[in-house]
C-alpha cells in the first residue's frame, strides 16, 4: 500500500547489491510518478534513461521508436550487469517499453497494483511489526538527537503511538518528524491527540512540514487519496463501505450483505481491491476474511464523513449488515439452544458450526450490537445483543456482554421496549454476577423482575426470580435465595415451563447445600436431573449431575459423588465445555483426595490443566498443574 516503504526498500536493496559487487554497472533510478496527477509515461521514462546512459542533443534520435532500439541497444551492448528501478508504476504501459530485453540486467519495480497478467516475481510489503516500529521511531528521533530518550522513558506511549500509525512507516516517520519538532514535549502528549481527533491522518498531515529523503511531502491522505481516485466507481464505492465495517476482518457473505451485492460480485471487487494493496486477504480454515489497514479505514470513513450522499449510502449498508448479523447470530442461538425432539433450526447442522460462525465474528457482532445507542439501529442492536447472550455465557466473554446488554437495556428504555428491556436487564444480571459485581446483578435481576411481572409474562418472571436467587446466594442472603428459587420453581410449574422449573430446582439445590441441608439439596437436584433427562436437555443434565456430586460429597457419600462427577464429566467433554468440565475435574480431584486417592486425584489436577488451557485460562490452568505437582 502507498506508504509502506517501497521505494526506500529498493533502493537501500540497490546500494547494499552494489556494494556487494552484484551490479558492476550500477543503478538506473526513474521516478514513473504512477499516483499523482501526473504521471510518467514510458516515452518521458525512456528519454530520461537515454540521458543517463549519456545519450544527449544531437544524439539523441528524433522518434520515439528509435528512442527505444538505441536504449534496448545500448543495454544489450552493456556487458557489465545494471539494475534498473522503475519506482512508482501504476500501469503496466508505464514500464513494459523499458525492459531491457536481455536477461543480463535486472530490474526492480515498485507498484501499489499487483500486475498480475505479467509474469514478474511479486513481493508482497507489509507493515512493520510493532517491535520493528518502535526501533525505526528511536532511530529517527536519535539520529536528530542523540540524547533522545523518549521512547525508552515511555515505552507504552511510544507502543501506542506505532499502533495508532498502523506500523505503517509513512505514518512512522511523520509521527518521528512531528516529535522532533515537539522536542520538549513527551510522546504521551501525541498519542492522547490523536485518540482524541479519532483520526490520525488529521493530527499528522497537520503536524509535519518537512519532506522525506526523496523530496516528497510528508503527508498520509494525499497518498490514501491518489490510490482511492484510481479506483472505478464500484471498488470505491465497496472501499468507502468496508470503512464502516465493525470488526479487524469481514467475512465475504457480511461484505455481500453490506453492500446488496451477491458473493460472487463482492469476492471479485474485494480481489480487486487487494490487488490495488487497499485490501487484504486474511486465509481461516473455513472462509477467506477482508482486513481494512487502519489508517485506510480512517481514510474512508472521512470520505463518507465529508460528503451527505455517502453518509446516506454508508448508512443503509449499515442497516444491511446488521441485519445479516442479526438474522445469522438468531439462527446461531437457535442451534445453541435446540433440544432434542424440537424442529431443527436452519443454516447450522450442530453446535460445532454455530460456535464456529460466531467465534469467528464476534467481534463485529459485539460492535454491531453496541450501535444500539444510536436511534436508526437502536431496535435490531438489541434484538442482536438479546440473541448473543447465550454464545458470551458460554465463550464467558462477560465484559462483551455487559457491553452490549447494557446498550441494550438503554436502547430500549428510550424506545419504550418494556420487554425487551426486562430481557436486557436480565442479561446484564447474569453478566455482571459473572464477574462478581453482586450487588449490581441483584438490582439488574430485581429490575427485570419487576418489569416482567408488571407485563404479566409469567415464564420471564420466573425466570428473573431464579437468576435473582442465585445472585442472592452469592451475597449470602441464603433464605432470599431459597424463597426466590422456590417462586421461580412454582411459577414456572404453573406455567408448564419444565425446562425452567428444572433449572430452579437445580439453584434451590445449590442454595439447600449452602445451608448445610445436604439431603434436601440431593433431592433437589436429582429433581432437576430427571427433568432435564426427560427434556433432552443434556446441558442441564450435566450441571444437574455436578451439583448432585457436590450434595453427595457433602453427605459424605463419597462413591455416589464420584460417579455423579463423572456423570457430568461426560457430558461437557461431549460438548467441549472445556471450562466447566475443568470445574467438574476440580471437585473429582478435591473427593479423590479426601480418601487418599492421590494418582486418581493427580490424573484430575492434569486434565483440569488441559481444559484450562483450552479454556484459555492460563493461570488457573498453572494452578491445577501446581496441585498435581504437589500430589507427587
């Protein structure tokens, strides 16, 4: 992409070949110019190249096809091997006319289009990686000023100043030159003006007067803008959309939805656009992603900024695409939900593929579904945010969630959507109960239960009434809790909801343990098990069979809880619910160690450590390890 460091690569590559004795000859450096409003074409090029090689006045031959043969001549008759950089091509017609037609030289190119109908090695140019950024901003500041120690005094700042540059080295070296001019300033100082614009081609384009070693201006948009004018209307249009995406990457169906085009159509504009270097192609095991640059996706959203049309177009895509997310995200939760003996949901054959899909969007989903608080989108953000609840529970992405229920739950005040916004609460309740904000989920869960109960919509109610005990029993307001997991069971009875009168029975259980009533609990809980049994759900019947082994243990029977352990253990390996099957190995380890089981209770801390790790929580993942080690 423009500004990555192309001509500086080859021609650095130019001196170091040199010096090494690669190119007797030496170098021939022509400037084609291809992106700015004048470009160079082949016959200037040519003429240029005649005058390097000392072709001049009267020798000069008076047409361009004799221009060409007496340059092809002179390299052909050349014996000492000349490398040739033709920087800045656009166009092939630019540079094809002055091959040297013969394999004795060489020739480098620099381009921001992939000339793919020629065949020339390509080297694709990334931006740097943050340690190589943060090496070349100390060197540009040092190289000025050797006693320059900004960056290793704030090397967080300085971290933070390459990422908002993108590690591109353009951006780099404008933010080098904008610091040595604010030498009295530190680098903090920068970066909390560039968060603050929200744009950084804003604060550097404005800060820097100078010009790079090859006289060019010192500025990004320009060189945003020159690779966006070439572009035909249909890939700038596809460009100015993919700005407003939420999320690093896009998967090729959410850009057709985006833009109301079919796949085939989107996949062949996004392939253009990589090969113009403003895209790029990011290859998962199960579809190709789009990643905008930072500093491009900047540049575009100003473009739609800067112009009502465009804000417009920008967004009804917007609608499109939430849309797509939401229509998708529902069918997800459907199979995440779907119980045996219920009509299969759509576009997802199990479970494995709706994890699938939204482990692989979720952070545009989570984005998408936080546009809640803008009134265009308020009503399908939360309809998003609603249906992702379960999949955030179950990944326990509880500060996704927070984020975007509580989105949710004020979009929807302001809409006057009582019942989606008792949903909300309820969901925030749960999240927020996840990361032991207590007190917070108990108001969240007593909101939603009063606003259930005033819509008269019993099952929610009850619903509301058992997440309220169970975030009861985490203050210790055990009776509380008891009487509210009591009102959930019953109401949920009355309403012939068995699903949720299992669940109430299965957190009355845990509470009844809590209070030292171990047969009560175990009695609950066998409750609990059996309906889940009956109503297919294998979930709830294998959080049924650990809080069953958890009673038992506390009744002191102890083989009765080590094979409802196992039970449980079963079903989340089923699942692949590494987290909560890590629990459940936690409890087996801890009963094999009170009857002196230690192998039995070593090989549990292991595979407590393995699901941990696939969990990805490391640190309780070393802690089970510790346990093991300690057993040995």
């Amino acid at each position: 992409m423009g500004g990555i460091g192309k001509t500086a690569l080859a021609v650095e590559a130019a001196h170091r070949a040199c010096a090494e004795g690669w190119f007797p000859g030496g170098t021939l450096f022509v400037d084609l110019r291809g992106y700015s409003g004048n470009p160079v074409t082949a016959d200037q090029a040519v003429l240029a190249l005649l005058d390097a090689l000392g072709v001049q006045g009267s020798d000069l031959p008076p047409t361009a096809t004799q221009q060409y043969d007496s340059y092809r001549a002179l390299l052909a008759g050349r014996r000492e091997r000349t490398l040739l950089i033709l920087d800045n091509v656009s166009e092939p017609t630019q540079f094809l006319g002055l091959l040297p037609g013969t394999d004795r030289h060489r020739v480098l190119i620099t381009t921001r289009d992939r000339p793919d109908a020629i065949p020339v090695r390509l080297i694709d140019l990334e931006p740097l990686d943050p340690d190589e950024a943060v090496v070349l901003v100390t060197r540009a500041l040092q190289d000025a000023d050797e006693h320059d120690e900004r960056t290793a005094q704030e090397p967080d700042a300085v971290h933070a100043l390459v990422s908002l540059c993108g590690h591109l080295p353009l951006a780099l070296h404008i933010a080098a030159a904008m610091l040595r001019r604010r030498r009295l300033r530190d680098i903090a100082s920068l970066v909390t003006e560039i968060q603050k614009a929200g744009d950084p081609t804003a604060v550097l384009d404005h800060g820097s007067r100078g010009t790079d070693q090859y006289g060019r201006s010192l500025a990004l948009r320009p060189v945003l803008a020159a690779s966006y004018r070439r572009l035909p209307s249909d890939q700038a249009r596809l460009l100015r959309l993919l700005a407003l995406v939420p999320g690093a990457d896009t998967s090729t169906e959410a850009v057709a939805a985006l833009t109301a085009l079919n796949v085939d159509a989107a996949l062949e504009l996004l392939e253009d656009l990589v090969a113009a270097s403003l895209v790029t192609a990011v290859p998962t095991a199960r579809d190709m992603r789009w990643r905008l640059h930072d500093l491009v996706r900047a540049f575009g959203v100003s473009v739609v900024r800067e112009d009502a049309d465009f804000h417009e177009e920008g967004e009804t895509a917007r609608e499109r695409l939430l849309t797509f997310y939401w229509q998708w995200a529902n069918a997800a939760d459907d199979r995440l939900r779907w119980l045996p003996g219920k009509p299969p949901p759509e576009r997802f054959a199990d479970r494995a593929q709706a994890l699938a899909w939204l482990d692989a969007e979720r952070a545009g989903l989570v984005a998408a579904a936080s546009w809640a608080h803008v009134e265009r989108y308020a009503d399908m953000a939360t309809r998003l945010a609603l249906c992702l609840a379960e999949y955030l529970d179950w990944r326990r992405y509880f500060d996704d969630k927070i984020t975007i229920t509580r989105a949710a739950q004020e979009a929807a005040h302001r809409a006057g959507e009582s019942h989606s916004e008792a949903g909300a609460w309820n969901n925030l309740g749960l999240a927020l109960l996840a990361v032991d904000r207590v007190e917070e989920a108990i108001d969240a869960h007593t909101r939603a239960r009063d606003m259930f109960h005033a819509l008269e919509d019993t099952p929610y109610e009850a619903s509301a009434w058992n997440h309220l005990g169970a975030a009861l029993q985490e203050a210790g307001r055990l009776e509380e809790a008891i009487d509210a997991h009591r009102r959930a069971r019953d109401m949920s009875h009355a309403a012939g909801n068995h699903l949720r009168e299992a669940d109430a029975w299965g957190n009355l259980g845990v509470a009844l343990r809590k209070m030292g009533r171990a047969q009560d609990a175990i009695d609950a809980h066998s409750r609990a098990r059996d309906m889940s049994q009956a109503a297919g759900d294998r979930l709830g019947e294998a959080h049924s069979w650990h809080h069953l082994g958890s009673a038992f243990r506390d009744a002191g029977r102890t083989e009765e809880a080590i094979d409802a352990y196992g039970e449980a253990l079963a079903i989340r390996w089923e699942f692949e619910d590494w987290y909560v099957a890590a629990s459940t190995l936690v409890k087996l380890a801890l009963t094999y160690g009170s009857t002196h089981r230690s192998a039995d209770a070593r090989a549990c801390w292991l595979q407590a450590a393995d699901a941990l790790t696939r969990a990805d929580a490391p640190a309780l993942a070393a802690r089970a390890r510790s346990e093991a080690e300690n057993l040995e």
